[in-house]
C-alpha cells in the first residue's frame, strides 16, 4: 500500500555499479538474489561503499521476459568490468513515492502512479526504479519500497 502521496522530483545525476539480465515473473526474486550478490562481491574486491539505498531499473513491464538493472548507486563513475556496468540515473524530473507491504501488492501502486502521471500532464519517459530500504528477509507486510518513474512534460 502506498503511504506517501505522489509527488515529482526533480533529481541529479547519481553514478551507479549495475548488472543487467532478463526474468520471467517466477524465477525474478532468484535473479534478483544472485545478481545482488555478485554486485555485493564487486564493491567489496573494490574497495566501493554504495552511496545510497540499492534499486532495480525496469526497463520493461512484459512479466515473461523482464528487463532489468540491479543496481547500487556509487560516488563516482567507475569503468566497465566484466558483466558490471558503469551507468548513471540520469538528471530530470521523476514521478515518486514509498510503499509499505509485499512486493506483490505493487501492481496496484503502479496503475494509480500512471494515472496520476497522465492527469498531470506528464508521460512516462524511462525506467521505473524500485529502491529497497528493507527486506527481503524481513517480515513481507514490512517491506518498505520506493517507486520513482522518469518522466516528461507530454
């Protein structure tokens, strides 16, 4: 359940260390996993400390065939290494707010922010990002999630 209001941001730059890799639905929580544990050994064998909360960049919403980004957003650029990908969340305006539950009950929270970007005057222009300031071992109904959408004056 969403527990702020939608808002905009109007966000810098933020360097990132990120894999990317594809998912069906079932086995995201997997990749999720694993991909968050090879970035995990990378920042440790370099000496980096993440500089804000870890998040997923969805590229696409197609639940077969999901297009993501793990990511853990760093100070300063680094240089591509293998399967980690230097990258950036860019500058601009965003559409954001924080959710409290599972991650399954998210859905709901998506279809409202797209309404609210549409009724706005603003159009989806970009990832949507997932940042996780808890869980996944925590309580479900403890989850809290960030939901931040690049976005565009239509």
């Amino acid at each position: 359940m969403r527990i702020t209001p939608f808002h905009l941001l109007d966000m810098n730059e933020q360097h990132t260390v990120s894999l990317r890799t594809r998912s069906n639905l079932k086995d995201l929580p997997n990749a999720i996993g694993a991909g968050y544990m090879k970035l995990g050994g990378y920042l440790a064998q370099h000496g980096l400390t993440p500089s804000a909360i870890p998040f997923i960049a969805y590229h696409n919403m197609d639940m077969n065939d999901i297009d993501l980004e793990l990511a853990f957003p760093v100070r300063h650029a680094i240089e591509k290494e293998s399967d980690f990908l230097p990258g950036s969340v860019r500058a601009g305006l965003y559409a954001h707010c924080v959710c409290l539950g599972p991650y399954q009950e998210l859905g709901p929270v998506y279809d409202e922010m797209t309404r609210w970007i549409d009724e706005n005057g603003f159009a989806l222009d970009g990832p949507v990002y997932e940042a996780y300031f808890n869980g996944p071992d925590g309580p479900p109904e403890q989850f809290l999630t960030q939901i931040t959408a690049a976005i565009r004056r239509k």
